[in-house]
C-alpha cells in the first residue's frame, strides 16, 4: 500500500519535466485508469479466500482451475478495454478537459498505457493468488517492479528518448515485463506437481532427521483418511 503512492509521486515528478499539460494529462488518464481497472481489481480481491480455503483444504486443481479462469478474464478484459479506448480516447478527454493540448495527450496515454492493462489484470490475479497460499514476498515483488523497480527506469529512458509518449511506453512496458514474471511464477499454481508423502523431505534437515521423519510418515499414513503435505520448506502438515 506504500508503494503505490511513492510511484506516483515519482511519476509525477519525471513526468512534471514535460510541462503542467503533461501533468493533467497524466492525472486525467490514471483516474480513468482506475475506474476501467475495477473489473479485474475486484476479481482478484475475490480470488484470495477462494483460492485461499482450495489451498487449505488442498484442492490443487481447483485453485489451478480458478487461476486460469481469472487470469484469462484479466487478460480479455484488458484487450477489451483497450480497443475501446484507442476507438473513442479523444470523446474521454474532451470530457475532462477543453485545452487542445492537454486533450491530445489524454488521449496519447489512452492509446499507449492501456496495452497494459491485460497484463496488469494479470499481475493482480498473481498477486492475489500468492497472498492465498503464503507467497506475500512475491506479491510484494510483483507490486515493487511495476510501480518502481521497472517503471521509473523505463519511464525516464523513454522520456530522454522520445518526451513524454516515451514515458508513458516506459509505463507500459514495465507492466507487461512484471506480468511475465507473474506468469512464469503462476506455474507452480496452475500446474502443481504432488508430491508422495513418502517423497518428501525437510529441507536442511540431518539425515537422522530424515529418516525419523519417513519413519512418521509411515505411521501416519497407516491412520485412516490422513495425508501429509509440505507446507512449507522446513514444515510438515498432516491432513
């Protein structure tokens, strides 16, 4: 939640290089940034607990189920999103303002930026699928490069190179090279591999450790209706 207000303090700042047009611009096209991204927001807010009770009750398939679902709808919503935009960008800026100029990069950022916002549906799918299943650093992560990591160094390349569309592709680009890190993490999520009780080993852990440990798998197996899962790299649970 810090983040977000950082990023565009700094965003702010790199884009104020270009002129107060260029700072109305940016503010009319984050607002109506924001109402756009309800949609996906509000699919991931409701993916947590979901995926969160799958997870607990260890319904790997569902919640891999429900991952591809919401990502997919991410990703057309932001597609559908954007060919809206690019269609009708100048009727949205004449709404918010009567300044050509401010007007004319409106409509820019619209045309620019929301090519991202498949990819940003796709960012707040994982992140809400990493908080479900005790993966915060990653969400974490994901939030950092989007916002600062990747967005200020790309956004202020762009604006040395081509002004003020150069940040807002710098914008872009830095959500599309989050999501695909997000993709690439969801993986694990959409495509778990289980692992045999019998298979598993702490991490770290001494071989006489170990071999107590198989030893109470056994056991445990032996007991009706009891499974054993990893939880974590050095957690044991029994289910």
């Amino acid at each position: 939640n810090v983040l977000a207000p950082v990023a565009v303090a700094v965003m702010t700042w790199l884009i104020a290089q270009h002129g107060t047009e260029a700072v109305a611009a940016y503010g009319v096209g984050s607002r109506v940034e924001g109402l756009l991204l309800i949609a996906p927001l509000a699919l991931g807010a409701a993916l947590t607990p979901f995926i969160g009770q799958n997870w607990g009750a260890h319904h790997e398939d569902r919640v891999g189920r429900g991952i591809v679902v919401a990502r997919n709808f991410a990703v057309a919503w932001g597609a559908g999103t954007w060919v809206v935009l690019a269609l009708g960008g100048n009727g949205i800026a004449e709404v918010f303002t009567d300044d050509p100029r401010v007007a004319e990069l409106v409509h820019t950022y619209l045309w620019i930026v929301p090519l991202s916002y498949g990819a940003s549906g796709l960012v707040s799918v994982a992140s809400a699928a990493f908080n479900a299943v005790d993966k915060a650093v990653r969400s974490t992560v994901l939030s950092a490069l989007r916002s600062l990591g990747l967005a200020v160094p790309l956004a202020s390349v762009g604006s040395l190179a081509v002004g003020l569309p150069g940040v807002f592709v710098g914008i872009a680009s830095a959500t599309v090279l989050t999501a695909g890190i997000a993709y690439l993490w969801l993986r694990g999520l959409t495509q778990p591999v289980r692992t045999g009780a019998e298979e598993v080993h702490l991490e770290g852990a001494s071989p006489a450790v170990d071999l107590a440990l198989q030893e109470l798998i056994g056991r445990m197996r032996d007991i009706p209706d009891v499974d054993a899962h990893l939880t974590r790299q050095r957690a044991m649970g029994f289910f």
